[in-house]
C-alpha cells in the first residue's frame, strides 16, 4: 500500500505552502475577499486540477501508447459547489478536447473511457461525493 504526505506550512495571512512527494512546492492563498491576497491557488480549485491532471496523464500516456495523432489535449473541468457549510462540489463536469488533422474518435474514445472508468484514482475519489460528467469535444485543425 502506497502512502502520500506532504507537509503545508502557514506562510501569513491566509496563505500556505505546501509540498508534495515529488519535492516540488504549491503556494495556496485566499482570495482578497476572504483575507487572503490572492497570491496562491485556491485549495477548492486545486481539487479541480488534480481531477483534470490525474485523467490526463492517462490519456496522454494511452495516447502514446494507441500511436494516436493528437496536435493538442484540453480540459475543461468546472465543479458546482452546494449553498450550505461547508461547500462542496456535488457536481462535476469535466470536457476532453482534442485537437488535430486526424483524430481517430473511437480510439480517443477508448482512451477516456479507460481513464474515467478505470485508471484515474482521483476521479474515483472525486465519484464518492459528486456526480461527474464527461463530454469529449473533437476539434479538426
């Protein structure tokens, strides 16, 4: 069994530093109109990145792997936080776009599915608290 740690320092205010298992470091921080200075990402958000991060490391690496022609690789990833305390997403969308001259569909497909249905850890977790939806969105350069 795997075990992540990181360490997060408060840095002032309402910022933070935070590391990760890599060695590399994220600064977080409120908003101005929560006390913050707006100089970090926001934790909520962050979420968000690492739902769209996880995915598309599978992706890409399933992309090398199917020898697909791919010029570029987006996600949209956009989460609808409840009214009350304490906010959280319940729904989640998140929009694979792919760019290129020719895209094999059905492979591109496959290579989604796999990740959302199978491999992207994060989106598991992500599952126990929030419907996600996905789209995938073809774009012919």
């Amino acid at each position: 069994m795997d075990t992540h740690k990181v360490l997060t320092s408060w840095k002032g205010k309402m910022k933070f530093e935070s590391d990760n298992p890599s060695g590399d470091v994220i600064m977080m921080d409120a908003g101005p109109d929560n006390g913050g200075e707006g100089s970090g990402l926001r934790p909520k958000a962050m979420m968000l990145s690492s739902l769209a991060g996880c995915s598309g490391l599978d992706v890409a690496s399933l992309i090398e792997k199917m020898k697909l022609e791919v010029e570029d690789f987006r996600i949209d990833t956009e989460g609808d936080l409840t009214d009350e305390h304490p906010k959280t997403y319940h729904t989640v969308r998140v929009d694979y776009h792919f760019y290129g001259k020719n895209l094999d569909e059905k492979k591109l497909e496959r290579a989604v599915n796999l990740s959302v249905d199978k491999y992207c850890g994060v989106m598991e977790m992500f599952r126990q608290f929030a419907k996600v939806e996905t789209k995938i969105h073809y774009h012919t350069t």
